[in-house]
C-alpha cells in the first residue's frame, strides 16, 4: 500500500498544513494553535487538575505538563496546588483572558481561510466525517 492510501499518513500531513495555517495567523499574539487550544478550553471549562486537562484535549498527562508550563512561563496560566496537593489545578491569568480575546479574531481568520480552500459544503463535510473517528 502507497503512502497516499494511508489515512493516518494522509491525517498527519494535512494536520501539519492546517496547523501552520493557524498557528502563522496566530503569530502576533505570541502563541501557536495548541498553546490557544488550551486557553479556550480553560476559559470553557474554568480551572482543571492537569490530569482532567489531559482528559479533555485527548493528550497524555505528560505532554499537557509540559504545554502548560510553556504558557505559564508566557503568564498566561497560574498553577495552584489543588485538594490534591499532588495534582495542580491550571487557571487562566487576566493575560491569557486577554490573548483569547486579540485572537479569536486572527483564529476565526485562519477558519475562514480553510473554509475558503475546502468550500462551505466542503468543510462542513469534512467536520462530519472528522466527528465520526
């Protein structure tokens, strides 16, 4: 079987295409896709052990360490010991509240320019066979 018939080669290159389309609309708020992915998921869900994190982006516990670092030494995060001294609960600063608000609309930018390159009842398409795995 050639590459081109893989669907998880096929995934993982478009993944990286699309990732470098937002993450480049995203650049003049000193984040990438992933770091905003987890401040919009804080903001959704309020403060979250990083273990609940991990549950909820579908990434293990030590790879949500490690993103959530970076963007704590950003301030865009505060870690607290939670009632579990064992597990820090993850809150949105003031600072992370005010990136998500300058790029939602450099976000929304980024949609609208896949959504331009797919079609409307492409992209819609896609987001429905997407859901299904």
């Amino acid at each position: 079987m050639s590459d081109s018939q893989c669907f998880c080669t096929i995934l993982r290159e478009t993944t990286r295409r699309l990732t470098a389309i937002y993450d480049e609309t995203l650049v003049d708020v000193g984040v990438n896709l992933a770091q905003f992915n987890l401040l919009q998921r804080l903001e959704r869900s309020g403060p979250l052990g990083i273990t609940e994190l991990a549950g909820i982006t579908d990434l293990n516990r030590t790879t949500i360490s490690r993103n959530v670092k970076v963007i704590e030494r950003k301030g865009l995060v505060a870690l607290e010991a939670g009632e579990d001294r064992r597990e820090s609960v993850v809150l949105l600063t003031k600072s992370g509240r005010e990136i998500l608000t300058r790029g939602l609309p450099l976000w929304e930018k980024a949609q609208s320019i896949v959504e331009a390159k797919l079609g409307r009842a492409g992209a819609d398409k896609l987001r429905n066979t997407l859901r299904t795995l």
